[in-house]
C-alpha cells in the first residue's frame, strides 16, 4: 500500500499506435505538425490517450521520438496538470443550468471527470448516459483560446468525441463557433480532435483537420494492457480482449462490474435477442422484444445495432463453414445451433446488413425506439427467413 501511495499519481501509460506516434514525432520534429488534427478510429481505441501523448510531445522540454517523460511540462501532463493542454469530452448536460451556469456547470463536471481519470479510473468507451459537447462546452474553449498561455508555446485543446458537437444540439452553433476557432487558432493554438464516426462531423470541420487514423490494437497488446494496466486476471484479460476488435475501452466494457454483467456484454446479448427474435417463427416475440425498449433515447441503439451487426457476420462466418473468423468466440456452438435449427444461409446473413444500415438511419434521427427495433426485426425476418417470413408476415 506504502508504495503505491508514493507513486507519483498519473495517467495510464499509452500502449500500441507505434506507427502513428512515430509519423507525428518526425512531423514534429521538422515543425511540420498541423495545428488542427483529427485522430479518427475504432471506439476505445486509444484516440484521446493519443491526443494526450501527442500534446505532452508538444510541451516537452528534450522531446525525441516519444516525449522525454521526465521534464516538469511532460510530467504535467500525464498528472492531468498542464495549464496549458486542455482537455474536453461529452459530458452528461447538467441539469437546470443555462447561460453561464451552464458554462460553469460543465467545467465543474470536467474538472471532476478529470480528478477521476488522475486518480487511475479507467474509462470504458461504452457509456449508457447520454453526452453531449454543447454550446456551452464551445464558449469555454473559446475564452481559453483567447488568454496568454501559461508556459507552453500556445494552448492545446483535446476535443473528444467531436461528432457529438453537431446531434446533441438542435442547432449548429457549437459546431461553427469551433470552426472560427479551427480556422485561425489565436496565439499559437492547437486543436487534437478525436472521432470514431468522422462522417458524422461537419464537412467544414472535417476540411479545417488533417486526419490521421489510428487502427485496431491486436489482441494480445489489448490483453497486456487489462493485466497490467487494468489488474485484470489473465483469463478474463483474454476474453475480454478476443472480444474487444482490438480496443481497451470496448474490453473494459465487457467486464463485469462487480457482480453485474459488463455493459458492453449485457448490450451484446441484448442484440443476440433481437436477432433470434427475428429468427422465431410469428411476430408476437418481436413485438415483444420491441416493447422491451423505451419509447426514447433511439440514439443509443447506435451501440446496440453494432452488435447486431456482429452477430449477422458471426451467423453469416458459421453458415459458410468459416467458424474461425466468429467474433463472439464464447457463442460459437449456440451460433451453430441456430444456423443448423433455422437453415440460414451465409447470402441471407449478408442481406440483412442494409436493414442494420436503415435502422442505424433512424436511430441518429430519433425515431422512437420501439418503432425502430420492431422494423428492424420485421426486416431481418425477411431476410433471414426469405420466403417463410413473407407469408407470415401477410
Ligand atoms: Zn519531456
């Protein structure tokens, strides 16, 4: 216990991105590095650890291919310290503030979100809260840009999620006071922008960062990463990760939070629902399964219709005899059961991607969720079940 309290508190270490770290460093190094960047990749991945890392670079007082880690800026940084690097994500919207209060209201629930991650939370990239950057969040950054820096050569902002500036609010004034802000960075400015779903942010933002994508981690640096990072035990480490796609935040999801089941696994399964739903002969189950969901909040399917989507390619791997190629690795000798008891035939799994692709459409335009998950089972009935479902369905 002694020596953990000495331990000097900082953020988890940055694992994998070899690649791209080593591209930023050279561009830093020939102070060729962009003042507007847009990290985009898989979900929990690593994108605003990266951003971090790359504004520790930024900072540093001896920085070579990685930061120093030992100067007075750099170890700010990685103590979440630096009054210069700024760091903003989705939070959820405080409630009953507007104005100026709202604008002090996100700051406090930041600062405090900050103060966690400080003290070793880690964060899994799945979150059942509703968040959202908002105007407020934009004017805050904006006062910021403005002032004199501290010790660094200008301000660093690390805007996470940066898609979720444009839904969560009905009008598009967050998004453009950004972009006046991305356009001529006052006094030496930086921006690190972070999106998992980059043809959700608006075009004009999109042309004001240069884009660097970051891939999937392999699943063994996932693994390292719950043991040693997360105090995971191998086996779980190892499941966890086989189910990850290659990201820690999504692994950290699926584990489970004491005796509940992780979120990400409790939404995997919620998802295999709703697939065998559509399986069931008659639509009383997939009426059933519908009402299940409440009648708002059909942005948070979003999730849900990924592994929707996982479980079509999983039926699809098996029905065409590549059972090695399953994602849910734990559900192999079910999926095979399915595949034998409903005759799905790897085309038919294939198919019913575009009924996915139409319900993620109106998940992002708030149609009810009821009504969405009930068309979606309509159509991956016909899909699935070709003919058979056809005359139910009459
Ligand atoms: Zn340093």
């Amino acid at each position: 216990m002694a020596a953990a309290q000495d331990r000097r508190v900082t953020m988890h270490a940055l694992v994998g991105h070899e690649d791209a770290r080593a591209s930023v460093a050279t561009a830093h190094q020939r102070d060729l590095l962009p003042a507007a960047l847009l990290l985009h990749g898989g979900r929990g991945i690593g994108k605003q650890r990266m951003a971090l890392w790359l504004a520790q670079l930024l900072v540093c007082q001896k920085p070579g291919d990685e930061p120093c880690s030992t100067c007075a800026p750099c170890r700010m940084v990685l103590g979440l310290e630096h009054p210069d690097v700024h760091w903003y994500f989705p939070l959820p919207r405080p409630k009953g503030a507007a104005g100026d209060k709202l604008v002090e209201a996100l700051e406090q629930a930041r600062f405090e979100e900050i103060a966690d991650i400080r003290e070793g939370a880690l964060r899994p990239s799945h979150s059942e809260e509703v968040r959202g950057l908002y105007l407020g969040t934009v004017k805050s950054i904006r006062a910021r840009a403005h002032k004199r820096p501290v010790m660094a050569r200008g301000p660093i902002f690390i805007i996470g999620e940066a898609e979720l500036l444009v839904p969560q609010e009905s009008s598009p004034e967050a998004a453009n006071a950004l972009l006046k802000l991305l356009e001529e960075p006052p006094g030496g400015g930086r921006f690190i922008l972070t999106s998992n779903e980059p043809g959700r942010l608006l075009p004009t933002i999109r042309s004001r960062t240069v884009p660097l994508h970051l891939g999937p981690l392999s699943t063994e640096t996932v693994q390292d990463f719950l043991e040693h990072h997360a105090g995971v035990a191998p086996d779980k480490a190892e499941w966890a990760a086989r189910l990850s796609q290659g990201s820690p935040g999504r692994a950290l999801g699926f584990l489970p939070d004491t005796d509940e089941r992780g979120p990400l696994d409790a939404l995997r399964r919620r998802a295999y629902e709703l697939v065998t739903a559509s399986l069931a002969a008659g639509t009383a189950k997939g009426y059933g399964v519908a009402l299940g969901f409440p009648p708002a909040g059909a942005r948070g399917l979003v999730d849900l219709f990924d592994f929707v989507e996982e479980w079509l390619r999983d039926l699809a791997a098996v029905a065409s005899g590549a059972k090695d190629a399953v994602l849910n690795h734990d559900a192999v000798a079910e999926l095979e059961r399915r595949v034998r008891d409903s005759g799905i035939a790897p085309f038919a799994a294939a198919d019913a991607f575009a009924s996915v692709e139409r319900a993620r459409e109106l998940a992002w335009a708030n149609v009810n969720p009821q009504l969405v998950i009930g068309g979606l089972i309509r159509d991956l009935s016909g899909a699935l079940r070709g003919g058979r479902a056809a005359a139910v369905r009459t």
